[in-house]
C-alpha cells in the first residue's frame, strides 16, 4: 500500500501537482493515525471510518472510477468504541479480491446499526467469481480475529458470508469500555 502510493503520488507531481499535495496530506494523515493508535486502542467508530476513508480515497487515486464506496452509519453509532486499525484489512482484502482480479469496479458498502446495545458493523463488496483468485495467506482475518478476541474475548464477533459475487465480513461488537 505505502509504495504504491509513493508511486502514484510521483505520478501526479507531473500531471496533477494539486492532486499530488493532497494525496501526500491523505496519505500523511492516515499514517499518522495508523502510528498513534495502536492495537491497543479503543476509539470512536466516527475516528476508525474518517481513517478508512482516508485510505479509501488514497486507493482510489490508483483505481479511479473502479472503486466505489458507500457508508450508511447513522449518528447513534459514531461514538461506539472500537479498536484501531479494525476495518483496514477488510477494505484491504475487499481491493485486493474486488479490484484485482477484476476489470469491473467494486462496490464497498459500509453499513451500521445498534441493536440490543451492540454494534452491528457490516462491509460489503462485489467480486467477479469467475476471475481466478488472488492468492492471500489468510492473515489479515486472522489478525482481525485475534485483535477482537483481544478486546472482547469472544471468538464469535466477526462472521463471513460468501454469496456467488459478494463478500460481507460482520461484526457484532458489544460496548466494553469508554472512551
């Protein structure tokens, strides 16, 4: 991710100079993010997905017009705290079996609600089925897995469903700890 946007940032120094200024801010911010809030980290979920947007936007420089995103959060779930760094490998894998296996463009939607004082967080994305996959080592679940079994220790609270060309990863996050 960070040299593919060095890349696409060096691009733009020749041919969108303005484009390039704010790419490098972007891609500033959401590593300094990244390196403040550790996995230690419970923050609002409002904090998390104005990161993840960030990293969004900074992908769609290289993407463009194949990389779609859309967030449904109403207002009541923005202050429900979640670990940091919690949706990066989601949206990760979501680019990374979306985008490159396919010439069509994806679709990332992110939904939430709260129901019986948890947090049901949703990301949804299209794929091509049949594109050969791209292989992955499986880590970024795993580690997303163990981050909550950190937090919450409950091994339940992340669910994946797979349907002929869409991938959703679910959470149902209990509230534990303030702000």
């Amino acid at each position: 991710f960070l040299f593919n946007s060095l890349n696409s940032i060096s691009s733009l120094t020749i041919s969108d100079p303005d484009g390039a200024r704010e790419m490098l801010t972007k891609l500033s911010d959401f590593l300094r993010y990244s390196l403040r809030n550790n996995n230690e980290s419970l923050l609002p979920l409002e904090d998390e997905i104005k990161n993840m947007q960030r990293y969004l936007e900074i992908e769609k420089v290289r993407f463009g017009e194949r990389l779609n995103t859309e967030f449904h959060i109403p207002a009541e779930c923005y202050n429900w705290p979640v670990p940091a760094m919690l949706l990066q490998p989601i949206y990760e894998n979501a680019i990374k079996h979306g985008l490159y296996e396919s010439i069509e463009p994806v679709n990332i939607q992110t939904s939430c609600s709260i129901k019986n004082e948890i947090l049901c967080l949703s990301v949804t994305n299209n794929y091509d089925p049949d594109c050969a996959p791209q292989k992955g080592t499986g880590v970024g679940l795993e580690n997303v897995r163990n981050k909550l079994l950190l937090f919450y220790n409950q091994p339940d609270l992340m669910s994946i469903n797979r349907q002929t060309n869409q991938f959703e990863v679910r959470f149902m996050l209990p509230k534990t700890k303030k702000i």
